[in-house]
C-alpha cells in the first residue's frame, strides 16, 4: 500500500528552473513498521554542503595535497508515534540521506498507517516533518518480498517497460495466489532507484496494477550505479530485522 502525496520525490516538468534552497530541506521516505520496530529514512538537503564539481586545472593536484578528510556529519531525529517519543542519532551519507532502526511501543494503525511528526536536530537548526508510517495487519504471520528488476526501475521509462513485459506478467498469477492464500500477510517491493529518483512509486504502483499485482508496498532503495549490489543487501537487511520483531 503506497500512500500518495504525503511523502516521496516529485519531478519538476521539463522547462522549468528549480527554486534555489537557501535554508536545509528534509524529505522523508515512507517509513516502516512491524511489532515495536521502526525503520525510517530521508534526506537532508543542505545547500551549504552541496558537492561542487570542480573544473581540471593545473592547481588540483596542490588542492589534493591540501585537503581535510571530510568528518562523518550526523543528525539528531526525534519521532512521536501515538504520544510516545524517541530520539536516536542518524549519519549523513555522501548524498545526504539518512535512515534510523529504532524500537518504540507502536499502537495499532487501524487503516495501516499513520502519520508520525519528526523533528531533526542539525547544525543549531531544527527542522520539522511528517512522515507516513506503514504498518502490515496485526495478525499477519509471513510478508513476501519481491525484488523488482534493475532494467525496470533504473531508467525513466523502466515502469512502462515493467508494465509491458511478458516475463513479468507471467509473475502476475503467482502473485496473486500467494495473496489469496495469505490475505494478510505483508508484501514488499523493493526497487533500486537512481539517486535523485527518475523513478518514482506511483509510477511503480501504477505498473504494478496494470500487470494484476496485488497491492504492496514500494520500497525504493537510492543507489549509485556501480552499488547497487550493496543497496539491495542493505534493503534486504533491514526488512529482516524490522519483520523478526514482530
């Protein structure tokens, strides 16, 4: 189940200038839930601390010789669910995102989600968002999860490839078997996405309906092109210890 237009990456129609970020932004990714595990992720754009693409010249062999190694930068996140709250502390990768593994008392989502007021504490400043929190019934016993394809996820029209594939449609029977015999299990799409998202999850869900699959939740994980691998196993990692606390 994917929730649409409280969280995720828009794409600015072509043509038009993006707006110059003078303060931090924070974005947040869905968050999920399962039992008294909490996996949340976002991003952090900070424009004083935007990579700049040096040009080649005859001085950048001196500036090598005279660079600091870059110290780990962390934020401070606290997230209320259900009138409780809990801190932890969140590195900044070199693209600036985030995520955090905590434990809270979770109440039940009675429509599967809510929403989950956060505050980051960064540099002096404190920033505020929500995020939505996505939850599998409470008395699911399994979860599925379906590790889409680079060639569908990784290029901007890889959803409408995805939705006109052959090999994926002949996914489609099976995956609605194994929904009909666990009704209430959960069930996780996991996408590698480009960072900067030139994919997005209602583009996914939108495919993921024209094919037949039943509903789930897009899991995109940002990843360079040559780490995908490494992100993948991350995701996949992470799933696992949210879903053994259950």
């Amino acid at each position: 189940m994917t929730l649409l237009g409280f969280t995720g990456q828009t794409v600015s129609p072509p043509g038009l200038e993006e707006k110059v970020l003078v303060e931090p932004q924070l974005h947040f990714d869905e968050a999920l839930a399962c039992g008294r595990r909490l996996w949340i992720r976002g991003r952090l754009v900070d424009p004083a601390t935007r990579p700049v693409v040096a040009r080649r010249s005859k001085w950048n062999r001196w500036r090598r010789k005279g660079a600091v190694a870059e110290q780990p930068r962390t934020i401070e996140l606290e997230t209320r669910v259900g009138g409780q709250a809990v801190r932890s502390t969140a590195s900044l990768d070199s693209n600036n995102r985030f995520e955090s593994a905590i434990e809270i008392d979770l109440p039940t989502a009675r429509r599967g989600w809510r929403l989950a007021p956060n505050r980051v504490f960064y540099q002096g400043r404190t920033l505020e968002k929500c995020c939505v929190v996505l939850a599998p019934p409470d008395d699911a016993r399994a979860a599925l999860a379906v590790l889409l394809p680079l060639d569908f996820t990784f290029s901007a029209n890889g959803p409408e490839r995805l939705a006109r594939s052959e090999s994926a449609a002949e996914l489609t029977p099976v995956l609605q078997q194994l929904r009909r015999t666990g009704s209430k299990d959960g069930l996780y799409y996991l996408a590698c996405v480009p960072i900067g998202y030139k994919v997005g999850q209602s583009e996914l869900a939108l495919a993921a309906t024209t094919l037949g699959w039943p509903a789930g939740n897009f899991v995109l994980l940002p990843a360079e092109s040559g780490k995908v691998e490494q992100a993948l196993t991350r995701g996949l990692e992470r799933l696992r210890w949210l879903l053994h606390g259950s």
